[in-house]
C-alpha cells in the first residue's frame, strides 16, 4: 500500500534520514521504533509531504507522492497523526472533528464519520462542545486520532500515541488502535514504547541515526538480543 | 457645552465604526499570514476610487457599489498577493514581517503615484441626493449618510465573525492561523487560506474605502494616514479578535473627536498616535488582546 | 598597503578633488542643486544605514532627525544666529530627541520599533505644522549663493561617509552587526545591545540632523514640518536597500541611482520615476537582498569563475596530457 524506496532527507545541510525503504502492507500494523532522535517523526514528515526528500521515491497506492503537497496526500487516503496531537485548542472537539473531515471526500460523509468516531471514544461525544484546550492528556490524544479518522484515511500513521500518557490509558491506546486496525484501517505507528508496539505490530523496522537497522515480524524483533538490551533491559 | 459634547461623542461613536472596519482588513491579513500589509491604506484609497468611478460615470448609488468594490479589491489583493507577497510567505516569522513591511511600503509608493497618474492630486468626494439628510434625537443628529455606514461597517464585522465561526473556509483560516502544520495534515491548502485571506482583507479595505469617500474625501496622498488608523486600532484592540478590533476603532474614534472638542482638531490624529505608542510600549498585546505563548 | 588599497585611495582623493574644483568648472544653478540634491540624499541614506543597515533596526522615523535639525537651524539662523553654530544646534538637537526617545522606543522590538518610530515622526510632523503654520523665508534670499552651500554639503557628506566607514569598522561597529544578527545571541557574548542601538541611534540621529541643518541653510522658503515629511524617511530608505545595506557604498550607489532615475524619467515621461523606484525596491528586498553592491559582487564572481573555466578548458588540460 504504502512503499518507501531508499530516501534521504537533508534538514538545510544536516542530512537526517539515509536510505531508508520501508513497505506497509493493506492491512497491516507496521511500527517503527527507535531512540530518541532516530528520524521517526522525519519519516512520518516526509510520508505526509511536509518535507521534501531529497533523493528517493515514496508512493502510496501505486502512485509516486514524493512531491505532493500535504492537502493532497490527505485527499488520497493518508492521515497522520502528529506529535502530541496538534490539536486546535482554540477551537471546539467538535470543530476539530469537522476540521478533519475537510477533504472533498469525506466531507460528503461527515455524520457518519462523526459517530463512529464518537461510538470508538464516547468520551469525544461527551465533551463535543467545549473547548479542544481545555481537555486532559489522554482526551486530547483520542481527539487528535478522532480527527484524522474523520478523513477517512486508508493508511493512518500515527507519531507516539502514547507519548505523556498514564500506564493504564496507554493500555487502552493500543487495545483502540488494534480495534481500528480490525475494522480494516491500515496502520503506521511512530513508537518509543518499544516493548507494546512490537506486541501490537504484524511487522516492525527498527531505525537508529537515520537508518533502518532491522526489520522482522513484531514479536520476533522483540527476541533479538539487540532490542532486548538497547530497549527493554 | 453638553450637547456639543454628546454631539461630538456622537460622531466620534459613528467615524470610530469606519476606523474599525478599516482595521479589519489589516488585522485579518496579519493574523492569518503575519504579512504586515502597510499598503492597506492605499487599497482602502482604490476602493473610494471605485466608488468615486461608479458613482460619477455610472450614477449608481455609492451605498451600492459597496459590491463592486470589493469584487475589484479581492481581484487586487488576489494579484497582489500572488506576485508579490507569496514570496515572503515562507520566511520565518521575524523576517516575514520585516520583509512584508518592506515591500508593502514599496507598493504603497507605486499604488500612490498609479492613483496620481489615473485621478490626478484633486480631491473626491461623493454627494448623492440625500448626503444633508439628517435626525435629530435628544438634540443631537444624526447624519443619514454616516448613520448607513455605521450599520454597513456593522454588518461587515459581524458577517466576517459569522463566516470565520460557521462556515468550513472559515474554520480552514482559524486552523491554519493556529497551527499551519496541523492545518494543513488535515488536507487544507493552507497556501490557498493565504491567498484567500489576504484577498479577503483586501476586500473589506475596499468596502471601508467607498464609506470614507461617502463620508469624506479621498485623494492619491491618503494612504499612510489610513494605514496608521487601521494600525492604531489594531494595537488597541489586539489581535485576532473581531469585536476587540471594532471597539478599538470607537476608542479611536472617540479619543479623535474628544480630542476635537477639548483642544484642537488638528491635534486630533496626534492623540491617536499618543494612544498608539503608549499602547505599543505598555500594552503591546493590545487594550483587549490576550498575551500569546 | 596592498595595491587594491592604493589604488582605492587614489581613485576617492581624485574623485575628492574633482567635487572641490566643481564650482570652478560650472555656474549653473540647477546643475549645483541636481548635486546637492544627490550630497543630501547620500547622508541621509549613509546615516539611515548606521541603524537600519548595520544594527538592524528598521526605523521608519528617520525624518523625525532630520526634522529637528532643520527646525533648529532654522529658527536660529533666521533669528539672528551666526550660520556656523545654528549648523551644529541642528545635530545636537537631534542627538537630544534621538536620546530621549531611544530609551522607550527600544524597548520596542523588531516591527514594533518600526511602527512605532514611525508614530513618533508623523507625531512630529503634525505637531510642528500645527505650531508653525507659517511659510519660513530665507533671510538672506538678495545675496544667496549657492557655492558655499556646495561646500557644505560636500564637506558634510564626506564626513557622514567617513564617520559611518571609521564607526562600522571599530569595536562598535562589530558590536552593532552583531545586535542585528540576534540580539539575544549578542547579549550572551557580553555586548549591551541596548548601548550599541543607542550609540547607533545617536550617530545616525546625529548626521541626519546636520543634513537638516544644511537643508535649513540652503533651503529658500519652505513650511517647516515638511522636513518631518515621512517621505524623508522612505526614500532614504529604499535609496539604502537598492545600493546595498549594511555597506558603506550601498547608500551613495543607491542615492546616485535615485537622483540619477529621477532626471532621466522627469525628461521623458514626467513623474514616474517613484513607480519604477518602488518596482526596483521591491524586487530587491524580495530577490536581492544585499542590493546593487550584491549584484555586482556576484557578477565578479560570475565572471572570475568564467575566466578560470575559460584558462583551464578541458582543450588545454588535454593537450598538456598528451605532451611526449
């Protein structure tokens, strides 16, 4: 579904990312893990068109979007959900909501879109007047993912959904994200929490510096000796 | 004394609604881009002229022209922005400013000696028939003329706020003013938010423009004096707030007249710019505006 | 001294004495005035440029100095005022105002310096119309002469010059770039931004009001806000960024080109030399940021590379190869 062919990206002279390839399958989770300053979220930048890669090719669906602006990546079915959120927090959750049914495409289904996000987190439906701001942690992580499912994406990347959670809603957040993955939804998850996503993931790439250092079936990486002192010891 | 007081009151409450509509146009296109348009005054200028033009050759009534010249001045703000300021929409914020600014003092030059050579340095005003009609309550009158453009500068400001708050460009423009990045994963163009509210602010310059030619005059040198009202009220009323913006422009308004009538009138845009660098110094978040993180 | 430096101290000492002998070489009146016209704009770009160009400081209020130089000298003078000291009361006085408005005004930061020094000027500007409704004449308009007005200028702008070259290349000169490259990054090297923008305020205050005190000197009648005009400001300005800011030759190449414009346009097509002036002044600031000296720098370069490439072609490289 989504195939990335030996990309390097540059931040001005400062090259960040080295030839690194990954594949998303329909229908998979595939994580991506990795310390601190890896280039994970650089990846996930590149992939929605926030960054230009420099050399290399990214397409997703048979199409070459390595030079698509982000609104049109969006349109064509690829939704990300950034670093802690973004959320609008001048604005309503249900504004933000609409916010993320923007898109042609989904703007046509936009209630329906609207419960379903509100069937997968009630708690969204409960506070859909007030203020995206004045919202805790975890309600605004479930806004922000609430958001880019209104854009009906095909493939939904997701940048540390449990970053600054508590233990127990970090839980929660991976048993949700496996859900929307049983209901069809293909899934890129950008991960510190080494040890949850590789459980959660069909397949995980392990990147350090800028380079994809491994790759394997989730549980299996979770085995390697290497992972298990770097990341779980 | 006291009914010359209330009168002044009166029409400083009645001019301070136009200053506050010609703020709207700077402040929606600072807002959303962070361009600071100093031509503002000079697009305010164009739309009188259009209203001047329509009302003269075509007889209609300058009430009525209020569409035509915003058609125009989005027209122009849409060509302005695409040539000139999309090239510093990139920039980071401190330079974007400084290097809009800039240019825009640039434009102001060429818009003012453009309006030179089409209407020459003379003055233009526009009467229509029922320009000396006026009320009188509580001895105190009211202008016909004066009291429509209060209710046009109204209906400006209230169906801009109702646009931004319901309507999904609206919502467009308040998402990318809050986090473009955010903005724009959500599928919006945020390059065509730019264009369309530097369009936007232009087009309300326009209308602000045949209300200052229906109710004073215009000429080619007006500009930078529009552009430091619109600027006052802007820092009065902070930014990003549309009835901050407007009560900033009756504060202005007001602080003008007031001025008139307990010392000079021509002291009368000294005390707006008084207000203006104390404000600047003291307050430079704005009499309403809230201190942004 | 390197040759290049002879060579550049002949060619200004050659260029010195020609504008020193000028006034033996013509009589006519608006060739004098076309120069002292070029002299005025070259000071008041040059002292713009010590605090827009070198320190970074946008200020839209430039007029304000001149202004107060001229109001001064002016009303001194034709008070009855010997000319030499009413000259120098116009330079102190804009010192005073710079200083006494420096202190607020830079608690203003980037754009907010700009506009509100701008406030100040129209503040000014107003003001002094209101108080001085009256058009000021010359005292001496039956023996006016325009040489030893030709010599005032040229004597001022030589100073200006000197003064901005000498400040910029001193410790404070250093100091002042590095307030405009950041300020914070400045203070962290233990250079007072505050002082540098002051000392770079008070000299281009300073020069500013003394080219309003020649202004004063040479002007015959006149309102006396006019020199508080904002376009005193703006054109200055723009003559700053079309040479080049931040150098010492960018504001007499910029003022050179304005004057220059402005001739050969009025000839032709009348008044639209500020339409073209404001095109150029856009594109600049948009495209070229460092002005006509960053033109022709790169066209050095541009050419020095071509040479280079032209001497080494692959041709000959080849054909030394091939040498038994």
């Amino acid at each position: 579904m989504l195939s990335i062919d030996t990309i390097a990206v540059f931040y001005k002279e400062l090259q960040a990312i080295w030839d690194v390839s990954l594949d998303v399958n329909d229908g998979e989770i595939v994580a991506l893990v990795g310390p601190n300053g890896a280039g994970k979220t650089t990846i996930l930048r590149v992939i929605s068109g926030l960054i230009q890669p420099s050399a290399g090719k990214i397409s997703f669906q048979g199409q070459n979007i390595s030079h698509v602006p982000p609104h049109k990546i969006v349109e064509l079915g690829l939704s990300q959900v950034p670093e802690s959120g973004k959320i609008f927090t001048g604005m309503s959750v249900l504004e933000n909501l609409e916010l993320g049914a923007y898109v042609a495409r989904a703007r046509k289904d936009r209630s329906a879109s609207l419960a379903r996000v509100f069937e997968i987190f009630p708690r969204l439906a409960e506070r859909r007047n007030q203020l995206a701001g004045t919202l805790s942690g975890g309600e605004r992580q479930m806004l922000a993912i609430g958001r880019a499912l209104m854009s009906e994406p095909r493939l939904l990347m997701l940048d540390e959904p449990s970053f600054g959670l508590a233990p127990i809603l970090v839980e929660h957040m991976f048993e949700t994200i496996r859900k929307i993955n049983q209901q069809g939804l293909t899934i890129l998850l950008v991960e510190q929490n080494v040890q949850a996503s590789l459980e959660l993931a069909h397949r995980a790439y392990l990147l350090e510096n800028g380079r994809i250092v491994g790759e394997g079936k989730g549980k299996e990486l979770l085995s390697f000796e290497s992972v298990r002192s770097a990341y779980l010891a | 004394m006291f009914e010359g007081l209330s009168q002044n009151l009166v029409f400083g409450i009645l001019v301070g609604s136009l200053y506050g509509l010609a703020a709207m146009g700077l402040s929606m296109i600072f807002g959303v881009t962070k361009l600071l348009n100093v031509a503002h005054g000079e697009l305010i200028m164009f739309g009188g002229y259009a209203c001047f033009w329509a009302f003269s050759l075509l007889d209609i009534d300058p009430f009525l022209t209020i569409p035509l010249a915003m058609l125009a001045l989005f027209l122009i703000g849409a060509v302005l922005y695409s040539l000139i300021f999309s090239r510093t929409i990139k920039l980071p914020d401190e330079s974007k400013v400084k290097n809009s600014l800039l240019v825009a003092f640039g434009l102001s030059v060429i818009l003012q000696n453009l309006a030179l050579r089409f209407w020459t340095a003379d003055e233009r005003g526009v009467t229509p028939a029922y320009y000396q009609t006026s009320f009188t309550a509580l001895e105190v009158r009211f202008p016909l003329v004066r009291l429509a453009s209060f209710a046009v500068a109204l209906i400006f400001l209230i169906a801009l706020r109702l646009f931004l708050k319901n309507t999904y460009t609206g919502k467009a423009i308040r998402a990318t003013v809050q986090n473009w990045e955010a903005a724009s994963l959500m599928g919006i163009d945020i390059h065509k938010v730019y264009l369309l509210s530097f369009s936007i602010g232009a087009a309300l310059a326009g209308v602000a423009g045949t209300l200052v030619v229906t109710n004073y005059s215009i000429q080619p040198a007006m500009g930078l004096g529009w552009t430091m009202k619109a600027l006052i009220v802007m820092v009065l009323g902070g930014l990003g707030s549309i009835p901050g913006t407007f009560i900033g422009g009756l504060i202005l308004g007001v602080t003008e007249s007031a001025t008139s009538f307990f010392i000079n009138s021509n002291y009368r845009e000294v005390a707006g710019l008084i207000l203006f660098v104390l404000v600047l110094i003291f307050r430079p978040q704005g009499l309403f505006g809230t201190k942004e993180s | 001294m390197s040759t290049k430096q002879i060579i550049y101290l002949a060619l200004i000492a050659v260029i010195l004495v020609g504008l020193a002998l000028f006034p033996f070489m013509t009589q006519d009146d608006s060739t004098f005035n076309l120069v002292i016209l070029v002299f005025l704009y070259m000071t008041l770009a040059s002292s713009w440029n010590i605090l827009g160009g070198y320190t970074g400081q946008t200020n839209l209020g430039h007029a304000a100095f001149f202004g107060a130089g001229s109001l001064a000298t002016r009303l001194l003078w034709v008070g009855g005022f010997p000319a030499v000291p009413s000259i120098l009361a116009g330079g102190v006085i804009a010192v005073a105002l710079a200083l006494a408005i420096g202190i607020p005004a830079f608690k203003l930061k980037g754009v907010y310096f700009a506009i509100g020094t701008l406030a100040l000027a129209l503040i000014l500007n107003i003001t002094i119309g209101n108080v001085f409704p009256e058009m000021s004449y010359n005292p001496a308009i039956s023996d006016y002469q325009i040489v030893p007005r030709y010599y005032l200028f040229l004597g001022l702008t030589v100073i200006t010059i000197a003064a901005a070259y000498f400040l910029v290349n001193s410790r404070w000169g250093l100091g002042m770039m590095a307030v405009r490259e950041g300020e914070e990054a400045a203070e962290s090297l233990g250079i007072s931004a505050l002082r540098h923008k002051l000392l770079a305020l008070a000299a281009s205050a300073f020069f500013a009001g003394l080219a309003g005190s020649a202004f004063a000197y040479y002007h015959v009648s006149y309102y006396l806000n006019m020199p508080f005009g904002p376009e005193w400001t703006f054109d200055p300005m723009m003559m700053a960024y079309i040479g080049g800011t931040g150098t010492v030759i960018g504001p007499i190449i910029g003022s050179i080109f304005f004057v220059g414009l402005k001739q050969l346009l009025v000839w032709n097509v009348g008044e639209y030399h500020l339409i073209i002036f404001g095109v150029l002044f856009i594109l600049i600031v948009l495209f070229l940021p460092g002005g006509l000296v960053e033109a022709w720098k790169k066209y050095q370069r541009w050419f020095t590379r071509w040479y280079q490439r032209r001497n080494t072609s692959p041709r000959n490289v080849i054909g030394t190869g091939h040498l038994p």
